[in-house]
C-alpha cells in the first residue's frame, strides 16, 4: 500500500474508464464495482495527475479521493507544515497589528479635544501606522495642559489606541488673570506651569508688562487658562536716605531685600544708596 491511491469513477461507461487508463499507461492495480455506473479504482499515486488528467479530459466524474500508506502521510504531514505556516503568519500579523497604531479613537467628556490631541501625539511621532507608545508619561502631561481638562488615560487594543479625556465640570469661561513684570529689568528666573510665556529668560521687560497670558495656544486656538507661574527680575536701585550710613544700608535691605553690586555714596541731606535687586512676581505658584 505503499504510494497508493484510490478515486471513484462516475459514467455511463464507467467500465471502459481502467481501459483508457491501461491505454495512456497508467497502471490500474485494482479495480471494483461499488454501484452501478460507479468504479472504484486504485493507482499508484505518482500516476494520479496523469490519471485525473486523462479522466477528465473523456467527461468522467471522479469522487471520493483518498490515498493510503506513505502517501497518505506525507499529505497529511504537508498539510499540517502548511497549517502551522499559516498560524505562524496570521499570529504573526496580529502580533504587528497589535503593536501598531491603526486607529486613534478619543472618548470622554473631553474627547471635543480630538484635533489638539491628534496634534500632541503627532508631535511625539504617534500616528497611524506608528509603534504603540511605551511611554505615556509626556503625552499626559501634554493632554492635562489643555484648559479644563483633569483625567487623561492611554489603552492599546487591537491597533486600536484609545484616549479618555475628561474635563471638569464648570462650564464657565475660566476666571484669572495674567503675570505681570514686577520691575524695570532683566528676568533672571521664569517658571510656567500653565499659561503663556511671552518673554525668556535674559529678556529686558518694563514694569507691568505682561510676561505670562493667561491663554493657551494649540495651533491657531486659543483657550483661556489658569495661569500657574513665577517671574524674577533683576534691577537697578538708587535711593536716598536722610540717615546715617549704616541707617541708609539696612533700610535698602529693608526696602530691597538683597542687594548686589552695592554702591554707598554721601549726599547733602543723608545717603544714596545703589545697586542691583531682585524682584519677584507670582500667581498660584510660590
């Protein structure tokens, strides 16, 4: 049995089927009647092709194909290489899909945020097709920023990166107020949690110019906002005092805090004292 295989052959001549066979040179090594018009016949596997070939070509139905000893295994074990192959591919696939980005999907009271969010996590190179990101430690922190906004969550399935936004429950416009500059001069120091810087570090500013609006800004929007920040600047001093020197120095502390660069000069009614202070500014941030 070893190679073998056997097929039924459905005709009105069904009979003359082993003949043609045998003409074309295909060994017939069996052959039996299972019904009338219906042959069961057996071959050597390796003629099968050249057998069905021949068949088909003279109109006759062939039907329940079967194979045995070797054959058999060796189909059935080609078919199962073919099976775990195409496990491994599909597996495969998910696994890829899995660990990319097919679909951004943002749900929540703050998911009218959708287009600021796509914007933040194209920045950070997270778009279709894109790795999964490991990290969300940024990208919150991006999303929190966003007026109102004080839940933000990451979940990945299936390609599928979901956002959950949610925002506070006010409604109303956000109250507040910008940072002023508190002196003519340099800023030395300038720390924005949250509203909008308008000047740098190594800027010169007047007094009571703005140096952190309370807005936001995402692309072209703007959005009101809290504004959560701390401004020093460095400036000159020149006061005179009607008192004695040492009297003259520790009220300019007084008035100044400290003092660098100090300059102490006599004037006609006391002392002028000069140098350069530090004055700072801040809102909800100490």
């Amino acid at each position: 049995m070893l190679g073998k295989m056997g097929f039924y052959v459905e005709s009105l001549s069904a009979h003359r089927a082993a003949e043609k066979l045998v003409k074309e040179g295909v060994e017939v090594l069996s052959l039996r009647e299972v019904q009338k018009n219906v042959l069961d016949v057996h071959i050597r596997a390796k003629d099968g092709k050249k057998a069905f070939a021949i068949l088909r070509g003279s109109c006759y139905n062939i039907t329940n194909v079967r194979y045995f000893g070797l054959e058999r295994l060796r189909r059935s074990a080609v078919r199962a290489v073919g099976l775990i192959v195409g496990a491994v591919l599909f597996w495969g696939a998910v696994a890829f899909a899995e660990s990319r980005v097919l679909k951004v999907h943002v749900v929540g009271s703050g998911a009218f945020y959708e287009r600021e969010i796509l914007s933040i996590l194209a920045e950070a190179n997270v778009k279709k097709f894109s790795a999964m990101p490991r990290d969300t430690g940024l990208l919150t922190a991006s999303i929190l920023a966003l007026p109102r906004v004080e839940f933000c969550s990451f979940k990945s399935e299936g390609g599928v990166l979901t956002v959950e936004v949610r925002c506070s429950s006010d409604v109303q416009p956000i109250a507040g107020m910008p940072l002023l500059s508190p002196a003519d001069g340099v800023i030395e120091e300038l720390i924005v949690v949250r509203g909008t810087p308008l000047f740098s570090v190594g800027d010169e500013v007047e007094y009571g110019v703005t140096v952190v609006g309370d807005f936001t800004l995402f692309g072209e929007r703007e959005y009101p906002s809290l504004v959560i920040a701390k401004v020093t600047v460095a400036h000159s001093v020149c006061a005179e005092y009607e008192l004695e020197e040492k009297g003259a120095l520790a009220q300019a502390y007084l008035d100044y805090g400290a003092l660098e660069e100090v300059h102490i000069s006599k004037t006609e009614r006391g002392w002028l004292v000069e140098g350069i202070a530090r004055s700072t500014a801040s809102i909800n941030l100490e």
